[in-house]
C-alpha cells in the first residue's frame, strides 16, 4: 500500500538489536495503541522522518538513534520558544490575550480564603522543583523496571530536560515581571514569569508519563481515564500558579502550548524509535493484543 511505510524502508537489523529482555514488550505491546500501528507513517513527512531514523540507527543503534533524535528535537523546541517569545512579546504589547491577565488575577483575589491558599500552595508544590522531579524520578524507575527497559529512562529524562531548556530560555529570553507581591501568596518567587516552569514541567511530565501508560493499556477506558487525568494535573497546576498571583494567565497558556509542542516531539520521536525496532525485529511481527 503506497501509505503503508514497510513499503519505503527495507529490512535492517542495527546495531544493539538484540539481548535486549525488553524487545519483545516493546514490540508486542508499545507499538499499538487499540488498533492503531504507530510505526505506520501515512505521510510522506512522516515516512521521510523514519527513513532518516532507520539510517541513524544502522550507525548508533536504536537507542542511540532515539537520544540524537531527542537531542535534535530539543533544539527544535528552544528555537520554538524563542520564535514563540517574540510573538508573545508583540501580543502583550498590543494587550492581546494579556487583556486577561488583570481580570483573572482579580478574580483569583476574590476566591482566596487561609484554607484555599494553603491547600493550592501545598497542590501546586507537587509541581514544583522539588515534588516534580522526585515524582517522575520514582515513575521513570518503576516503569523502567517492569517493562526491562531503558525506553522510559530516555523518554522521562528527554521530556524533563527539554521542559527545563524550554522555561530557561524563555525567562533568559524574555524577562516579564510577576504579579506584583502585594497580589501574590507568600513563599515569594522572584525568577522571570514567562513561562511558567511548574506549568510547563507538570504538561510534559504528565503527559509522558499519561503516554508511556497508555501504551500498555488494553481498555479503551482505560486510556481515557489516563490522558483524563494527565490534562486534569496539568490543567489544574497552571491554573494555581494564577491563583497564588506567582504567574499572569498568559505566562500559564504560552506554557501549555509550548509543552503540548515537545511533547508532540518526544512521541514523534518514540515513534520512530518503535520503527526502527520493528524493522530491526522482523520475527515479532505480531498484532495488538487483545483486549
């Protein structure tokens, strides 16, 4: 079939291809998500993209491959955050979306209470530098361990590094000031607000994590459920940081937008890791598990 890419890559076992306890997982159960084949390109970008994979992977090996990809996707992704900067910059100052800011911060003003700011400062510290990383770290290795794999070690730590270049950049870039402190919930933060780092780590974070599970569940409810809950945390994380006065409205939405873009590239990217090992593996040819 002329969208089928098995067509437009020949057979080839790269280096690495085998004594890897986790293949036959990977290959029985990460390659489908239902009855979709996601090492099936029907573009022909896409099929580009996994012809360049499968040419890499003949040199480095698939997890080779993979880590340059990445490597490769996150420089893309701070050239987004850069280019993304200077729209932002030009909307704010035309008063765009940034008309919402004042608005929501004097909303969010209204709804606080002792209770609400204790219990969304102690919510949004799970997102923070500290709950976030020990999080994904504990995720990452229990994952790691039951698939017998270094797939998530790679993913985990390729998403968090990238959310980290992305939010550094931005505030080095950019350099908005914070809500005043007199609008904002003591402990104070004093780094640029554009974007919101806690925002942006908890989008990738979750929605990794959300992907990696999905990847392994038969349910269709169950897949729901997963991705329900991953946006309901990252949602509800951003929405916070406007709530406690440390981020404007429009520091939140830039980064959900900028983390749904890395995220797009580190399952692009895992996706054509799954292509290469499935060109690499021609005996595991099998179909979705059953459900």
């Amino acid at each position: 079939m002329a969208d089928d890419q098995h067509d437009h890559i020949p057979p080839h076992r790269p280096p690495g291809a085998t004594h890897d306890p986790g293949l036959p997982g990977e290959m029985r159960e990460d390659r489908f998500v239902g009855e979709e084949d996601l090492t099936r390109w029907r573009s022909p970008i896409g099929r580009s993209l996994a012809r360049a994979a499968h040419a890499l992977a003949a040199r480095l090996g698939p997890h080779g491959a993979l880590i340059l990809i990445l490597v490769l996707g996150g420089l893309i992704a701070v050239l987004l955050t850069v280019l993304f900067s200077e729209v932002y910059e030009s909307v704010t100052e035309a008063d765009g979306v940034a008309g919402l800011d004042h608005p929501l911060l004097e909303t969010a003003l209204g709804l606080r209470s002792p209770f609400a700011d204790s219990a969304v400062t102690a919510y949004t510290d799970v997102g923070g530098v500290i709950g976030m990383p020990i999080l994904a770290l504990v995720i990452m290795f229990v994952l790691a361990f039951r698939r017998k794999s270094w797939t998530p070690v790679i993913l985990m730590l390729a998403a968090a590094g990238g959310s980290l270049l992305m939010t550094i950049a931005g505030k080095q870039l950019f350099g908005r000031s914070r809500p005043p402190l007199a609008d904002a919930v003591p402990p104070y933060e004093y780094s640029p607000s554009f974007p919101s780092g806690h925002t942006l780590n908890a989008f990738v974070i979750a929605g990794i994590v959300a992907y990696l599970l999905i990847l392994r569940q038969h349910s269709r409810r169950a897949r729901v459920l997963t991705m329900t809950i991953a946006a309901l945390f990252a949602f509800t994380i951003g929405l916070s940081r406007v709530f406690l006065g440390h981020h404007w409205f429009t520091d939140v939405l830039a980064a959900w937008i900028l983390g749904a873009a890395w995220l797009s590239l580190v399952i692009t990217a895992h996706r054509l890791y799954l292509t290469v090992r499935h060109h690499a593996s021609p005996a595991m040819d099998t179909g979705p598990p059953a459900t």
